[in-house]
C-alpha cells in the first residue's frame, strides 16, 4: 500500500505563486509515475501535471507554461510549481502516484488552493 500526504496549499492573489509538494510512503516500489489532479465545485476531476520516474512530464493546456512538476526520486516526493496563478485554478489539488500512465491509482486527501482576484 502506499500513503500520499500533500502540503503547501492555500490562498493567493492572482498572478501570484504556490508550490504544492507531495511526499509518498509505503510500498513505493509500486510507483513510476505521479502527479497532480485538481476538482473545482461542479467540475469533473482533472489532469493537471504528471510525471515519470525518469522526468518525462505532461500537463494540461491551461496550465502550460505557468505550472512545473518535478520529482525527488530518492524520497518519492513529487512537487507542483504554479506561478502566474488565475481565480481559475482554484480547485482542490490531488497528489496521485501508480505504476499506470497517468498516475491514478494511490491518491492524497487533497488541499485547497484558492485565488483571488
């Protein structure tokens, strides 16, 4: 089994920056790949980053260019750079790990970044 614990979210103004980070424990032999999914109300679940062991990265449209997953292998801690943040990205942010492409089989309990305009 593995254990996703997320940090580092909260309340910005637009425009600013956050960095999430998510730390993973258990059975991580289990994980080559993580990521980060976000829920705003009313919406479906959504990609945001994900990335392989190696660094291979994917990202959403609407956050390209302005958001960057890496990834500490040693300790299984993945990260979310998001900078030039917009009321959009308001969401509950999800850490996810797996074996599968993209990640989606071990998931954090969440944390709400929100921004104001």
């Amino acid at each position: 089994q593995v254990q996703l614990v997320e940090s580092g979210g909260g309340l910005v103004q637009a425009g600013g920056s956050l960095r999430l980070s998510c730390a993973a424990s258990g059975t991580i032999s289990s994980i080559n790949n993580m990521g980060w999914y976000r829920q705003a109300p009313g919406k479906q679940r959504e990609l945001v980053a994900a990335i392989t062991n190696g660094g291979t990265t994917q990202y959403a449209e609407s956050v390209k260019g302005r958001f960057t997953c890496s990834i500490e292998n040693s300790k299984k801690t993945v990260f979310l750079q998001m900078n030039s943040l917009k009321t959009e990205d308001t969401a509950v942010y999800y850490c996810c790990a797996g074996r599968a492409w993209p990640p989606a089989r071990y998931w954090g309990q969440g944390t709400q970044v929100t921004v104001s305009s």
